[in-house]
C-alpha cells in the first residue's frame, strides 16, 4: 500500500511524505493512521484511489492512500 501524506501532518513527526508499506490485512483508515503514528485527522481528508472516503473506510495493500488537510472556500 502507498500512502501520501501532507506535510501539514508530519509536523515534529519522523514519517516521510510517502510511505510504502505492507498490511497483514485489510484496516480502516482511523486504524492505519494510528498505527503508522499520525494524530489530530479529525481535520483531514481522505482520498483511497483519487475517491474520497471516510476515515472508517477499509483498506488494503493495492489501495493508494492520499491524507490532506481539510479545505475550504467561499
């Protein structure tokens, strides 16, 4: 699996903005994000394979993961 992160999100983090890695099996998104020592993504916005999910959507090892901060405009 491929996850792309924000740098917005890796502030004081020792995590790349790509991170290549293998799950034993499939996890939501709030799981991964723990796992690999993410916090605060109650401001990000997900994206799995250029669609945007929640971050209870389950993932796999062929899944492109993209976390974004939240945006908006008016």
């Amino acid at each position: 699996m491929v996850i792309e992160i924000s740098k917005v999100f890796l502030h004081n983090k020792n995590i790349e903005e790509k991170v290549e890695m293998y799950i034993d099996e499939p996890c939501s998104i709030d799981r991964l994000t723990e796992i690999i020592g993410l916090d605060h993504m109650g401001y990000a916005v997900f994206f799995v394979n250029g669609k945007e999910v929640k971050k209870n959507h389950i993932v796999g090892n062929e899944d492109k993961l993209k976390i974004l901060p939240m945006f908006g405009g008016g």
